[in-house]
C-alpha cells in the first residue's frame, strides 16, 4: 500500500442523475430524485479513488463502512458533484468524509470507511461459509 495522501486531500467526482438513478422499487417509482442506492454507490466510488492510487498491484480496496445524511434531492438531470475528503489513513483503513452537491445546494453528507488488503486476503475471507 503506497502512503502517498494525508488528511485534508480530496478528489471530486461528478454523476448526472437520470431516469434509472430514481427511488424505485420493484419497478415502481417512488420519488422522481436520485436513490438513496444510487448516492451510495457514486459516493464509493468517489472515495474509491483514493484506494485506486494508494493499492499496490497484488492489493484491493473492500468497504467497511459508508453514512449518508440526506440534506436535499436532487432531480433528473442534475448533476452531482461528489467531494471526497480523506480524514485519515489507520494502518490499512482509509476513512474519508464527503459532500455532495448539486451547485451550492447540499444534497448529503457523510463518510467511508475502506480497508486495503491483499487480494489474497479478501479471497480467504469471502470464501468463510
């Protein structure tokens, strides 16, 4: 694992919400603004790019947590902007915070948590039945 981030570094990643991302279920729509699913996912792979650089090659990245505080919604055809925010890097765990907006209107907030193991590692302990 390369230690090459400090805490107060960022990365922002941006998604524009469309049809797919809304809150349904069983494919009926209740409500027209981005999922809950659909934050959490573009909020791991916002954070995610940390991990992306920090990992050496025999190495990968598996979550051990994830918040979200919804704060407003955002609508079809809005975009995102995701700033990840590394808090801080505990041996192999990368916690980091985020905001995500839609211009200045804050949408969510929250935080990561993400391990960086070997490969070999995660293969032993997904296979644990």
């Amino acid at each position: 694992m390369k230690n090459i981030f400090k805490p107060g570094d960022t990365k922002t990643h941006t998604h524009r919400v469309n049809e797919q991302d809304v809150a349904a279920f069983h494919g009926e729509v209740v409500h027209s603004v981005c999922s809950t699913f659909t934050l959490a996912r573009e909020i791991e792979w916002s954070t995610r790019q940390f991990v992306l650089d920090m990992r050496d090659d025999d190495e990968e990245g598996i979550g051990t947590f994830l918040s979200i505080t919804h704060k407003s919604p955002a609508f079809i055809n809005e975009t995102l902007e995701i700033e990840a925010k590394v808090d801080r890097i505990d041996g192999h765990e990368l916690i980091c915070s985020y905001i995500a907006r839609v211009t200045d209107r804050v949408v969510a907030v929250g935080q990561t948590g993400q391990k960086i193991l070997k490969r070999n590692k995660i293969k032993q302990i997904f296979s644990i039945q």
